[in-house]
C-alpha cells in the first residue's frame, strides 16, 4: 500500500492550536498529540512558577508581618517575672506568701543554678538551644516526620525561646497565626538577649506545680536548698516534671516523680550528656523531700490580715501601688513573734479542748466537727502587742484557719464586760479626785432611767459589803462600787475617753460602766496597752516595712498615738491591777507559775456567753476572749478566770522566754508617801479619822487638806437611787464643809 493510502485515514482539518503556535502538520496524529502535551507541560510549568511566586510573596508578607507585630511586643516584659509576695516575722523567719499577690518564686541568674539542672533541661526540652536563632528548623522537621509516622501529636517543635514567648505573652490558641507570631517574637527575643539570659528568663518562669514557681523555689520547696545545690538526680526531677507539674510533682506522687526523672537521665545519655553508670547512680540517690508540717503556709489570720492591710494601703497610702501587687516580688515585714505565735495557737486550741471535756459543757466538740459544716464548737480569739510600739507580736483569731477563715481578733464584737471597768476607774481618778483609797458604797443601787424600768446591777456573788476603798471595786469586780465610780466620772466624760480610745459606739446609758457594750479582741487590747506606754494609745501595727523585688522600700509604718491620759494617772490604775494579779480575779496566772510584774482584769458577762482576760507587763499587752460564734452560754459558772486567763498565762510566759522580760512599770518622777483621808479624799489633817498612806505623784496630790468627819457621815447605809446625766438632781447642800459631805455622799451612796 502506497503511503498515501496509508495516511488517506486522517483528518486533513488543521488543529485547535495550530494557529496560535503555527503548526504546518495540523493533520498529524502522533505529532498533535505530542505538541498538545507539550503544551500542557509548559501551562502547569507556568502554573507552579506563578504559585512559588505567590507563596514566596505571601511567605515574605507573611514573614514581614509576623515580624512587623513582633516589634509590637515589649522586650521588657520578658524580664517581668511576677514572684510571690513572702511574708517574714520580725526576725526575718518566712511566715508564708499572701495569696492572689504574684506567684511563688524567687528570680535567680542562671549562674546560680546547678549544671546538673540545666543539662536534664536542655536534654528534654531544647538539645540544640546552643546551635539555633530561636527556631529549631531541624528539630521541627524531626518532630514533623515523627508525627506523621505516629499519626497524632507525638512531638512538639518549640524551643525554650518559643516556650518563653508563650509564657511571657500569654499565647495559648493553637492557631497557625499564634504559632507563627511565636515563631517571629522567638527570634527577635534572640536578637535582643544572651543565650544565658533567655535560659535564666525561661528557668524563672517555669510551674513545677504545688504554688512553686522558677527552679530556685521549686529547688527550696521541694528539696529544701538552693537550686546551686540540686544533684544529678533532683535537676532531672525538676526538669521532668514540667511538662505535668499538678500530676508529676514529687508533693503529689513521687512515685511519678521519679518515673520522670528516669525518663530524663535516659534522654541525658541518649544526647551523650551523661554515662549510663552515672545515669544510674543517679536514679538510685536518695530524695530528701520537705516535711509536709514545713511546707510554706498559704493560708492563715496572719496572711489573711496581710493581705487585707496591703489592698487597705493601696487605697489610702501612695507608698503602694496596683503594679506592686500584680508583680509580686514583695518582701513583706511583719512585726509577728513566731514563738508567741505559736504559742497562742498551741494554748488557746488545747485549752478549750480541755473545757469541751468538762461534765458542765454542753456544746459540740471541735473533735466532731465535719468539713464544710456550720463552726459550732468553742472558739477564741488572742492578741498580743508590744508596749514600745503598738507592733502585733502574736494574732489568732480562731482555733484553726482550715476550718473557719472568720477572723475572731478583729472582726468578732462581743461584749467586753468587766474588762472595761479600769477605763471607768481612770476617768474618775483624772477627772473627779478619787483615789484608790477613797471609801465608795458598795451597798445596793437603784438608777431610775425615764421611760424605762429602775436598774439595779447586782455583784457577781450576790452580796454587798458596804463601805470599800474605790480599788476594792476594781480588784473584786464589785458591780455596785463600779456604777458609783462611773457615776462620779459622768458618762459624757467616759463617752468622750471611749472614742479616744476607738472603742466605736457606746450606749448613751449607765451600762457602760458595767462594759454592757460590744467591741473586737483587738479594740479592748490596745486599749490596756494604753496603761503600759503611759497614757498613749499606740495604733496597731502588723506590717513593719514592705520592700519591693528591686530592694527598694516602699512602705514603712509610721508608729506613734494619741495621749488619752496622763502617765500618773495611768501609774495609779496599773498600781490597783497589779493587785487583781496577786489577790484578785487574775491570781490563777500566778497559781500557773507566771511570776512576772504584771496587770490584768477578767471580763465575765452576766450570761456567761463572753469570758475575757487582758493584762499586761511593761513590755506586752496581751488579751483572749473566749465564747461561741453564735452568742450562747457557755457552760455555769464560765467565768474569764476559768476560760480566758489560762490562755493568757502561756502566751505570757512565751513572751518572757522571747525578749520580752518583764520588770516594774516605773514610777512617775516626783512620786512620794502620802496621808490621806478615805472619806473626802483630801490630804489627812490632824482631824483626820483613821488617814491612810499612799505613793501619790506630785500632780495627783488633792489640793485641799481633811478637816475632820462626823461619825455620821457614812452611816447611810439605804439604797441610793441615782439619776441619770440630764435629770434634774435634788439641790444639794452649799458651804465649804457641805460641798466635802457631799462630794462624799455622792461617791458612798449613803443618804442626804
């Protein structure tokens, strides 16, 4: 067959293309074919050209971009690591960090952490941190492919400078976008730092779980020493757990502890950093963990005051700011005595567990207390301050913090009872002349208050014993005696001494001389450490300096009070309280071997429902309060003297042993024996029927002499009904010799 025949089959029509790339052979098969796939080739070369271009274009913007935002972020910030606020005791002693304020770390260099640490670290997390820019490109290839092979997420790509941008700006989605700004501020960290000062960056900002932030307090918390110190087998521990701080830490589970540090040594030889032998040595040291009973407090009526103080401060003083609190890094100063501390917490719980056992007690023991539920058993509350500066030494405001945050020191008013009486007796020596020697009635009393029923106080023990030297009354915590005195004051002088002394509001009615008022452990308190600093009443203080993370001071506590009496008057009231300690209600503290000079006065309410104890000694003014949360009876019979003093008693006894040695109040200059007449109170003249001595100070010396007393004068021995302040007094008798019987008639209580 020719060849024309051959060919004869084809279609002779030119093809699609053939004008456009000026094909002459258009009716060849094979060669249209060809030239056709030719075409295709070059069209899908074009393609992929125009697709580099555009992904190396939107890789560059992308890059440009990325970037561009990375300069967005402050590079100050990575030197930011926000640290716990560490509270100390007044001997520089760690008391426990305040919640909410920073996170508990202490930043360190990386020079001062262990090598051992920083291998195990670099050999789980980042191997080639030395080699890279901050993008580990070979390690994310390997993690890629190892991925792909496992079918999941079985490695991650991120070096510590990755990490450390996450951290440090709170990247947390799982975007492309977010990995890639992290990728764009990890390399511009690495343009701005050291190698050294990224891993020291990285180290103080990691969570080891249990409130232990950055490897200098996971290295104390947890083993008890600086992170210089940590050995092969703890510096892979600690860098194990990091990737399941809550669930790997050695406080929760040591076990899986351990489990990951083994895991660590096998990486550090597998990277050539350690031998097997040395691997294994390692997995075999021993772990010294912290003793649970050691490990830092977060919560207590101490931190808990702390805490409230400083958001206090924030918002009244300029020393402190928001700022300083969010960064935390705070080195707070308190003035609490931890051994005085202690004590109280250990006296006061013991001691009222002791009552809960007793056949008159009637209440639900702390014993069956259950979690959660309504505080029902016994609690208390104690304060103790030092005289030379209102500094709060010791601060319990319940038996446990655990199980009732209900701070009793400072937020529990209850009725102050008894305790207040020396304030009454105070006034009256300032203001009206009496003197501890001076007779007062100690017979019935009747004060008829308008509108309302007659009131008749009545003593403790039922009985009334007639004509009494005034100090009788605050010894013996006679009632009747106690009204006379406050009577002879006047209310509106005592109203004007209580808000002196912050005691808030007062009743405008005579129970105020009996304490018929509410106030906080820690009012009454300082207000008896008023008779120890000579009159003035020294505000309270807890914090003694805060020092911010830079060492610099930014808040110092300014001391100091108001003067409330004179220091003479103060000597007096101290001279009739040291008496109570010896022979009066306070004679139990000396019956437990307290044996110091000191001052004190129990407060028992009529029902029982509040016992008290406060006293001092030159150096610390202690109070207790005793009761039930929801106002009750506590038992028959529940007296401060049984309840409150021994508390007291051993909280005192600390204070001795802790530099607080107790000595005489000093006697106020110009001091001398003086004689005296009991019944008008004027110096004794040589009319004087049975004068009594005294050392009296110059300025408290009556100013007129006794010229003699009938026998007549005290002999009224009816009930005296007293009229309030603002009703019309009966007029009283004139003369020079009148104005003395009645100014005795007034204190006695006898008739006109």
């Amino acid at each position: 067959m020719s060849k024309k025949k051959r060919s004869s089959g084809k279609s002779s029509k030119p093809g699609p293309f053939a004008s456009l790339f000026g094909d002459d052979a258009a009716s060849g098969s094979r060669k249209g074919k060809k030239k056709c796939r030719s075409l295709w080739f070059r069209f899908l070369r074009v393609l992929c050209l125009l697709a580099c271009i555009v992904g190396v274009a939107a890789a560059i913007g992308g890059a440009l971009y990325y970037n561009a935002k990375a300069l967005t972020f402050d590079m100050d910030k990575i030197r930011e690591v926000p640290q716990r606020t560490l509270v100390y005791d007044r001997d520089g002693e760690t008391l426990g960090h305040v919640t909410g304020h920073g996170e508990n770390r202490l930043v360190v260099p990386a020079s001062e952490v262990s090598e051992n640490f920083i291998k195990a670290l670099l050999a789980r997390e980042d191997s080639r941190f030395y080699d890279h820019n901050g993008v580990d490109y070979r390690g994310a290839l390997r993690a890629l492919v190892s991925n792909i092979k496992a079918s999941g997420m079985e490695q991650g790509a991120s070096t510590l400078t990755m990490q450390l941008a996450r951290n440090t700006f709170g990247m947390r989605d799982m975007s492309i976008s977010r990995k890639l700004q992290e990728v764009a501020i990890a390399m511009r960290i690495e343009r701005n730092f050291s190698k050294e000062e990224i891993l020291g960056f990285y180290m103080n900002r990691i969570y080891f779980g249990s409130g232990l932030y950055g490897i200098e307090r996971a290295s104390q918390g947890f083993f008890m020493k600086p992170a210089s110190e940590l050995s092969p087998g703890e510096g892979a521990m600690l860098a194990g757990i990091i990737r399941g701080p809550s669930l790997l830490n050695p406080f929760r589970s040591i076990e899986s502890a351990k489990g990951t540090r083994d895991e660590v040594l096998e990486r550090l030889v597998v990277t050539d950093t350690m031998t097997e032998e040395q691997a294994a040595a390692a997995k075999n040291e021993a772990i010294a963990l912290r003793p649970p009973g050691q490990r830092l407090a977060t919560g207590s009526y101490v931190l808990q005051t702390v805490y409230e103080l400083i958001n206090n401060y924030i918002e009244q003083d300029n020393q402190i700011t928001e700022d300083d609190v969010k960064l935390g890094g705070l080195k707070i100063y308190t003035t609490i005595d931890s051994k005085m501390q202690a004590s109280a917490e250990k006296s006061l719980d013991q001691h009222l567990t002791g009552i809960e056992s007793r056949s008159g007690f009637r209440h639900p023991a702390r014993s069956s207390h259950k979690g959660g539920a309504a505080i029902r058993y016994l609690q208390g509350a104690v304060v103790s301050l030092d005289n030379t500066n209102g500094d709060i030494l010791a601060w319990v405001g319940g038996r446990d913090f655990a199980e009732s945050s209900f701070n009793r020191a400072n937020q529990a008013i209850r009725q102050v009872g008894s305790t207040f009486k020396p304030f009454v007796y105070t006034v009256a020596f300032e203001r009206s002349g009496l003197l501890p020697g001076s007779y007062v009635s100690d017979d019935p009393v009747r004060i008829e208050i308008p509108g309302s029923r007659p009131w008749e106080p009545k003593n403790s023990d039922g009985t009334f014993t007639g004509l009494q030297p005034a100090a009788i009354g605050l010894i013996k915590s006679r009632n009747t005696m106690s009204v006379r005195v406050g009577q002879l004051a006047g209310l509106e002088t005592v109203h004007r001494m209580a808000k002196a002394l912050s005691f808030g509001e007062i009743p405008d009615s005579p129970v105020v001389f009996l304490g018929g008022f509410e106030t906080t452990p820690m009012t009454i308190t300082s207000a008896y450490s008023t008779f120890a600093s000579g009159g003035v009443n020294l505000v309270p203080n807890m914090i003694r300096k805060i020092v911010n993370a830079e060492g610099t001071i930014i808040f110092e506590a300014r001391t100091g009070g108001p003067q409330v009496f004179p220091p003479s008057v103060c000597w007096i009231t101290s001279d009739i309280l040291a008496k109570t300690m010896d022979e009066g209600t306070g004679a139990g503290a000396r019956r437990a071997g307290f044996t110091a000079p000191a001052y004190g006065k129990t407060g028992t309410t009529n029902d029982y429902k509040d016992a008290w104890f406060v006293g001092y000694t030159d150096k610390v003014t202690t109070g207790v309060w005793v009761g039930l949360d929801q106002p009750a009876r506590i038992m028959d019979k529940g007296y401060g003297s049984t309840l409150a003093l021994p508390v007291w008693t051993e909280v005192m006894k600390t204070a001795e042993e802790s530099g607080f040695a107790a000595a005489k109040l000093p006697t106020p200059p110009n001091t001398s024996p003086t004689l005296l007449c009991r019944g008008c109170g004027g110096v004794a003249g040589n009319r004087t029927p049975n004068p009594y001595q005294m050392d009296l100070p110059a300025e408290m010396r009556p100013r007129f002499t006794c010229r003699g007393h009938g026998p007549g004068l005290f002999t009224g021995g009816m009930p005296q009904a007293i009229p309030i302040p603002g009703e019309q007094r009966p007029q009283e008798e004139s003369g020079i010799g009148n104005a003395i019987r009645n100014f005795g008639r007034r204190i006695f209580g006898g008739r006109r």
